[in-house]
C-alpha cells in the first residue's frame, strides 16, 4: 500500500501494470531507502532526541519514535474519549 500511495496509484493499478521483476527492483530499493511515512517518524525521533539530551535529558530514540496502534496491555482510554463517555 505505501508503494501505491507513493506513486499515486490505486492498488488495482498496480496489480494491473507492475511486472514482476520491477516489484523485485522496488522491494531492494525499500530496503535501501524505505518507502513508507515510518520513516519520517524516525527522523523527527532523531531530531527531538538531539534537542532533548542537548539540553540536559537523557532522552533515547526508542523513547521518541510514535507508537502507531495501541496493543491491549497499553490500551488506555485518552482524555477526550473518557470526556464523550461521560456525556
């Protein structure tokens, strides 16, 4: 899918029109250069890192990478849905 919304695609289209051998090209690029917006997130980790422990911190990458999707042990309720469920 990060394949398709990088090239503006649908995934139909890409079914319809990628050759086998071009899928391999691009999955040995990804692994070069990632492809999807993860790698964003790594980079802004980076950055706040730096600017943390630059200040004194003691701040770790692990710490600062955005954690998509909440597993069940992490699951907790944020301020606006225990807002709404009081209403």
């Amino acid at each position: 899918m990060s394949l398709a919304l990088r090239l503006g695609r649908t995934l139909h289209e890409l079914r319809e029109t990628l050759t086998a051998s071009e899928l391999k090209m691009w999955l040995a690029f990804d692994r070069i250069s990632p492809i999807g917006d993860w790698r964003g997130d790594i980079q802004a980790a980076q950055v706040v890192t730096a600017v943390l422990n630059s200040q004194g911190a003691k701040a770790s990458m692990s710490e600062m990478v955005l954690k998509w999707g909440v597993t069940e042990e992490e699951e907790e309720i944020s301020g606006l849905e225990e807002w709404m469920g009081g209403l």
